[in-house]
C-alpha cells in the first residue's frame, strides 16, 4: 500500500429515511466515486466520511477532501492533488482523454441529464439526441477501436473513472424512471460495463474492486434522481407496498 497521507474524503450520503440505508451507505455521485476509484487504484488509504446534507448543512459543497486540516471542495483541484499521488492515472492517449472530457463520453451524459429535466415525459426530440449519442458512445467501446477491456487498456486509469460512474447512472436512471434500457445493440458500452463489474475476471482484479466497492447502491441512484428531477419515485412507492402489507 502507498503511504497513507492522511487523506479523509467527505461524500454525501443518502436520505435515510427514503433509502433506510445505515451510516455507511454511499450517496449517488458521479464525483465522489470517480475520487474514491482514484484512490483505490492508487493503493491509497482514505477515510471516507458520509455526510447527511439534511441534518448536516457543515459542508458546503461535497465531495470534499481534507489533508492536515485543509479542505478542498472543488472537483477539478480534488482530482489535481490525487492525480499527484502515485501511480499516475492519466491517459496518454488523446483520443480517450477527449472522450471524457469533451467527446462522446462527456456528451452522452449531459444529453442524459436534458433528457430526465426536462419534463416527466421526456421530449421525443430529447430522446433521440440522448440515443445518438448513446450510440456514438458505443463506437468508440467497441473492440476494434479500445486499446483494451477498458479505456486504460487491462486496467483502469483516470478516463475510466470519469466515464464509469456516469454510465452507472445513466444505467439504472433510465431503466427506473424512463423505463428505457440501454439496447442491446449497443454492444460495445454492454461489454465496458460487464468488465467493470468483473463479469469475465476470474481473478476479481483491483480495477474491477476500484468500481464494484465505490458503487452507490442502485435504490440510492435512483431516489437521489427522482428527487432530483421530481419524478415519481418508485421506491416511495414500494415502500408503501411494504407497509401496507
């Protein structure tokens, strides 16, 4: 293990009483994970702290990352000082950084984030960018074009773990609230993700614990969404099931 640089990183959690999840559970975002896969990658030991934003108005923006008594709250320099801790995880790749940062992987999900607020019955218009560019997502992850099972090669690196979270919401959100999955055509992102969760790893490699361990639960995903966008929630919903059974 790297040396511990006594690192504490401050997540959101989940509303308890819509989720009823413990202390532990991780909140639903993109940022958060994509540091918490950072330092798993890296080896690093953190301290990962939930914060309930309801009941805790302490922190002013999460994730937040404290080292020796100073706080980082934004994203770009939180990412800055990890990347800074060795191993290195950037990409030299310039088409795959491209991909994340202004490309297809970065397109896909702010058509994503149109789509779901737009209205709760997302426009036609809407969802025919978001598909377009669901499938230009899934050229470039296609087998002939990626330089491995990831965009890192055999292993994840940084632009793996900017895309990975947001596919997961994608995912699960269009599923639950649109009940739209991602079509099996679309081969290529089908085989990213099955490769995330070490569908065919054997060995349960530490890129595949990078994603797995920092994974919010999918009921967590969803509730943080359809408060998110007012959507009718379906977990609500269950649980009035639930109760009333």
């Amino acid at each position: 293990m790297a040396d511990d640089p006594g690192l504490t990183l401050y997540v959101k959690a989940p509303p308890k009483p819509a989720v009823g999840q413990d202390d532990l559970q991780l909140g639903a975002d993109v940022f958060a994970q994509r540091f918490m896969m950072m330092l798993v990658l890296k080896d690093v030991s953190v301290n990962i702290v939930p914060v309930d934003v309801i009941r805790d108005n302490s922190m002013k923006k999460l994730p937040a990352l404290e080292l020796d008594e100073e706080l980082i709250e934004d994203p770009g320099k939180i990412e800055e000082f990890l990347e800074r801790l060795e191993p290195h995880l950037t990409s030299d790749d310039k088409n795959v950084n491209e991909l994340v940062v202004s490309g297809y992987g970065s397109k896909v999900y702010h058509s994503f984030c149109k789509v779901m607020k737009s209205t709760e019955t997302p426009t036609e218009d809407n969802l025919k960018k978001f598909m377009g560019e669901l499938k230009n997502l899934d050229s470039f992850l296609r087998p002939d074009k990626m330089p491995g099972k990831y965009l890192g090669g055999d292993s994840m690196l940084l632009p793996d773990c900017i895309l990975l979270p947001k596919l997961l919401h994608i995912k699960v959100v269009s599923k639950a609230l649109i009940n739209l999955e991602i079509p099996e055509e679309f081969e290529g992102i089908h085989r990213y993700m099955d490769a995330a969760y070490g569908k065919d790893d054997e060995s349960f490699s530490k890129s595949v614990v990078a994603f797995t361990k920092t994974c919010p639960s999918e009921d967590v995903i969803v509730d943080a969404w359809a408060r998110s966008v007012k959507f009718d929630n379906p977990l609500l919903h269950r649980k009035k099931k639930a109760t009333a059974s």
